[in-house]
C-alpha cells in the first residue's frame, strides 16, 4: 500500500509543492521495481521468446537507472536520503 501511496504523490500534479517534497524525500526503490516488472511483462505477452524479452526490458531499465545515479553523483547531484 506505502507503493501505491507514493505513485499518487509523483502522478498528481495539483499536489502542494511543499508537502509533495515532504513525501518525496522518503523514497525507496519498491515503486520503480513494480513498474519495470509491469512493463517487463507487458512487453514479453505478445513475443515468442518470453524469457529473453523481460530480461532484457528489466535490465535495460535497470542498468540505466544506475548509470543515471552514478553519472549525478559524480556531476555533485545531493540526493536525498531517509533522514
């Protein structure tokens, strides 16, 4: 359920700015992980080769979000953790 709290936090634009941030600074890695297996398996439903076709969605995605992490880490992006 703290998943589906969240999603609503980062989808609804008409959310006050400072209470959205709030929200936001208490993230964690759940959301993105139910949304990579959605569109994983989503994308592997209509292909032959089912097995080969998440895989490669799921770490395609993956391999990417970490590349972005570390490329602002190293550019001196704060991000902020749970405090």
């Amino acid at each position: 359920m703290n998943v589906l709290f969240k999603v609503k936090y980062v989808l609804n634009p008409f959310l006050n700015n400072e209470e959205k941030s709030k929200q936001l600074r208490n993230w964690d890695l759940w959301g993105p992980l139910v949304f990579t297996i959605l569109l994983s398996l989503t994308l592997s439903f209509g292909n032959k080769e089912k097995g080969s076709l998440f895989v490669l969605v799921f770490m395609i995605i993956w391999l990417g979000s970490i590349v972005i992490y570390f490329n602002a880490q190293l550019l001196g992006s704060k991000m902020y953790l749970n405090n």
